[in-house]
C-alpha cells in the first residue's frame, strides 16, 4: 500500500451538467434561438401564461416550448392546441429539468421542425421552488413566477430560486382584492433576495401586465438577434 | 430528492477523474466537498445519497466530508462584508441595503480527492 495521495481537484459538482448546458447554449446561438427557462411552484400559472404569450407572439416571432413534467403531457397537450412546435419532455422521478433533459428535447425538436426559423424557445420546467434553480439547462434568461396566492415570503424562503431570475413574474394579481395580500411586502422581498431582477405584475385573466412582458421578450429577441 | 441528482452529477465526476488515474488501481478515500450555505443542497441528505449510490461500487469505501462555507455578502453602500439572514431579508445589517454582491456561500464543489494507489 501506498501512502494517501491529496489531489486538489476545485471542481464544480454539476460540472458535467453545466458543460452540457453551455452546449446546448452553443447550439442555440448557433440557431439563433433565445431560450428562456420558465420556471415557478406548481400551479403559479406557467402553462396559462404559455398559452396567452404564444398566442401573443405568433403575430410577429416564430417560437416552440419543451414541456418539463414529472408524469404526464397534459400542459404540452394543451400548448399543442395552439400549432406551434412542443416536445414533452417527462423527467419521471426527478423534480427538474436538467441539460441533458434539455439536449434530447432539441434533438426531438429539430426531428420536427427546423430550430433556424425559430426566434424563441421557451422551455417549462417542472414546478419546483428548489431544484430548477440549480441545474442550468443552457438558457439565456431564467424567468420566475409567483403568484399572490402563495404568500409575500416566498422570496426569502426559496431565495435561490428568486436570486437566479432575470425576471420575476408576480402572476394572479386579478385576485388581490380578495385576498389579505401585501404586494408591496413582497416586492420588497424580492429586492431583498435579488435587487437586479425585472419583475412584472401580471394576470392571465385580465392579462393586465401582458403587455410589459410582451415587451420584454421581444426587447430580448432583438437584442439577441442584432 | 435533488440530492439524488446532485449525486448523479457528483459519481459522473468521479468517473471522468478516475478515468485519467486508472480507476483499477486506486482506492477512493475520501472525497472532500466545499458546500456553501446558500445553496439547495442539505449535507447531510447528500452524505446518505452518496453511500446509498455507491453501494457495491469502485467509490463504495469512500467517504465524503462536507466543509460549510458561510453565505457571506458585501453591503454595496459601505463595502462591508457581512452574513445576511432570512429575518432581516437578507439585507446588511450596516446600511439596511439589499443583497446585492455575494462573496461567497453559492459553492458546489470537489475540494480535493484522497486517494491510494493499491
């Protein structure tokens, strides 16, 4: 027996996924294709909000969505309605989308659809406060919603989540009259966690706040494409 | 359950470092991970994951040591460094301003690897 030997690696343990995430990032500016990582709890209203912005898009950008879910393709059922390319992507057991996932779903995408005619993916992940965070899937923007019903702590409960986003979509603002919501607490808590994210007041049903978002992207989509 | 991933992620490391060493003819001590604070990860449900997972391994009499390292940030109004916390939103203690720069506390990370040759 030899005597131990100390190899000082200073590796990052998601290395592997995030050299397979800046791949996937390669291949996206190589297609020219923005990618934005949509993520949020369960039932913040991603899909909804999936389905107006499509439909708001298509008047003047080209876009597809991989559909992270843990056990069924209803939400990619859904966006399917609206003819635009979606490839489900049904992770199993694991509560997120991570780049490998991510790299199979554009391989299934570019079997449907050529990605150089498209201007954006939006890729859903699976609602998770906590994991989604840490796995980079090769995105440019990560967008986080939260909506009202979940409480003004969530930013400093799941600071990760809301410390990585670009932007922050507080999504359900319709219900704020009938609820004993602090919308100010919770916009303070988010400059708390992370004073350099966007952060947008929106509602799927009276889509108040579409239009901002709508600017967004397509403020993105254009500086990306210059 | 994203420690299962984060170890995935961990063993595939291992992997790719054995392979360079010939994984036939070490034996894997330790493996000494640095975690910051302000990370997803919970040590201890990453320790049990790991020995689940290597189980009847190459990496089976391994073990892992955690070394914590604090969630540090610096207040952009005064330059201080200070330990943010939930109860004060995370805010400096000095000037009250927001969490803007992190020092440290976001890593994940294979410190080192102790290792024999057979």
């Amino acid at each position: 027996m030899h005597l131990p030997i100390s190899d000082k690696i200073e590796l990052n343990i998601l290395h592997q996924n995030s050299h397979q995430a800046e791949k996937n990032k390669v291949k996206f500016n190589n297609y020219n294709l923005l990618c934005l990582n949509i993520m949020s709890s369960p039932g913040a209203g991603k899909t909804r909000l999936l389905e107006i912005t499509l439909e708001d898009l298509s008047t003047e950008f080209q876009s597809a969505v991989l559909e992270g879910d843990m056990t069924t393709n209803l939400d990619a059922a859904r966006l399917e309605k609206l003819n635009i390319p979606v490839v489900p992507i049904t992770t199993g057991r694991a509560c997120h989308l991570d780049a490998n996932m991510v790299s199979g779903g554009l391989k299934l995408l570019e079997k449907k659809i050529n990605p150089h005619i498209l201007d954006i993916l939006l890729v859903e992940n699976v609602g998770n406060l906590v994991c989604p965070a840490e796995f980079e899937i090769g995105e440019h923007f990560k967008v986080a919603l939260l909506s009202i019903t979940e409480g003004e702590d969530k930013p400093l409960k799941y600071p990760i989540m809301f410390r990585e986003a670009d932007l922050i979509l507080i999504t359900k603002v319709d219900l704020l009259p009938h609820l004993n919501f602090d919308i100010n607490e919770l916009k303070s808590n988010i400059s708390s966690t992370n004073p350099k994210a966007d952060v947008i007041e929106i509602s799927s049903i009276t889509k108040s706040g579409f239009d901002l978002w709508q600017k967004w992207i397509s403020k993105k989509i254009m500086k990306f494409k210059k | 359950m994203h420690e299962v991933d984060m170890t995935k992620c961990l063993i595939l490391s291992m992997e790719e470092w054995a392979e360079k060493k010939n994984k036939e003819t070490i034996i894997v001590e330790k493996i000494n991970l640095k975690i910051g604070e302000f990370t997803c990860v919970e040590p201890i449900s990453l320790i049990n994951t790991f020995n689940a997972a290597v189980l009847g391994s190459w990496l089976d009499s391994s073990e892992i040591t955690i070394e914590t390292i604090p969630f540090e940030g610096k207040c952009s109004k005064c330059n201080r460094s200070y330990f943010p916390k939930k109860e004060n939103g995370y805010k400096s203690p000095c000037c009250n301003f927001n969490l803007e720069e992190i020092i440290s506390g976001r890593e994940l990370k294979i410190a080192s690897i102790d290792f024999k040759e057979k």
